[in-house]
C-alpha cells in the first residue's frame, strides 16, 4: 500500500499515518519528522534547515526530494509506505510522480484531511499544552505567530496538489474535523473502496 495524507497543520495527519502503518505494515515518512531528526544531530542537512523551519517557511524542494527518494528505496519500505508532510507543493508532487514512475511504482490513494482553520489552531495549542504536561519542550514552530504562516503557506502552496491529485483520479477527500475513530473508519472505507481485499 502506498498512500499520500494530505492536510495542513494540526489536520491529525500525525495521528491517521500512525494508524495507517500498523494496519497494513507499511513505513511512515513524514519530511517533517526525518528534517527534525537531522536539526537534533546538527547534520549539514540539519544545519541548512533549522532557521528556515522554526520560522515556518518551506525547505527546497531538492533537499526533501532527496530525502523522500532515499527513504522509498530503503528495503524497509518495500511492502509500501505512507507519506506525510510530502509532497508539499506541485514541483514535489511531479517529482514524486516521476520518482514512481522509474521505480514501476504507483500511489494507491492520496487521502486529504480537510479542517476548517479555526480547529487548527485550536488542536495546534492543545499539542503544545500536551507537549509541555509532558516536560517536553514544544517544536520550535509550534507557534501561533509561526503557526499561522505554515497554514498560510499551505493554503498557497500545498492546497493546488488536491487539484493534481484530483485530475489523476487519486485524491480521497476526508472530514478530518470527526473524533480521530470516525476519521479512521471513514479512511478505512473510501480505501476498501478504491483498492479491494486481495487487489
Ligand atoms: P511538518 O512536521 O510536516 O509540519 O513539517 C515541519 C516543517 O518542516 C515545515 O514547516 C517545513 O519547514 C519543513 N518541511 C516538512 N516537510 C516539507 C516539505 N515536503 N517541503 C518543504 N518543507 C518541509
């Protein structure tokens, strides 16, 4: 199985990638989480990144592009991945396109997690509230400030790629504004539906 979860920040993208890997064994890449891993080691990668993610703008394409080809080669992804956080703008998607394309490989479903902007914020306080519960420090661009130019960038950047995803007939839209189950459930059918037991 190899899906996209596309959605803007504090859209439960987080939540659905965890469930979707331990129902059909696949690897979660999220860029988000693997640039956060390369910030804490302070990598070449890690040190061209940092300022430009805790001010909440959008690394180059070429640098996470890398990143992703790398991760759908490894043999761990083998039996399929989901991808969260990527692609994030059209040139991402078009690489992603042509990246499967020389692999024979092709995208079982893109899934869209639509919220209306008032709950982003809401459930984006609550994850530094949590965060913080738990002693931990809050990620640098769990802001609000900063937090409303990543929605900002995604409405202008990421939002189109419903459009492309559309037109090649994958795009899978959600109401992710349900109790996390229910999203879960409504993701379960709409893919039961497009990629049947056994197919
Ligand atoms: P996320 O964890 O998906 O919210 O990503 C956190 C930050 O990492 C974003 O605000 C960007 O700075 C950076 N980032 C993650 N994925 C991408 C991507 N596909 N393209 C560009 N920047 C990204």
């Amino acid at each position: 199985m190899r899906l996209v979860l596309l959605g803007p920040p504090g859209a439960g993208k987080g939540t659905q990638a965890e469930r979707l890997v331990a129902r059909y064994n696949i690897v979660p890449l999220s860029t988000g989480d693997l640039l956060r891993v390369a910030v804490a080691a302070g990598s070449p990668l890690g040190l061209k990144v940092k300022d430009i993610m805790a001010r909440g703008e959008l690394v180059p394409d070429d640098l996470v592009v890398a990143l992703i080809a790398e991760r759908i080669d490894a043999p761990e992804a083998k039996n399929g991945f989901i991808l969260d956080g990527f692609p994030r703008t059209v040139k991402q998607a078009e690489a992603l396109d042509r990246l499967l394309a020389e692999r024979g490989l092709k995208l079982d479903a893109v899934i869209e997690l639509k919220v209306d902007e008032s709950m982003l914020i809401e459930r984006i306080e609550k994850r530094i509230a949590q965060t913080r519960a738990k002693g931990h420090t809050a990620r640098a661009d769990d802001d609000p400030a900063v937090l409303k130019q990543r929605i900002a960038h995604y409405r202008k950047q990421t939002a189109p790629l419903s459009d492309h995803y559309q037109r090649k007939g994958s795009l899978v839209a959600v109401n992710g504004m349900r109790a996390v189950d229910e999203v879960e459930t409504d993701i379960e059918r709409a893919l039961q539906e497009r990629v049947p037991v056994g197919g």
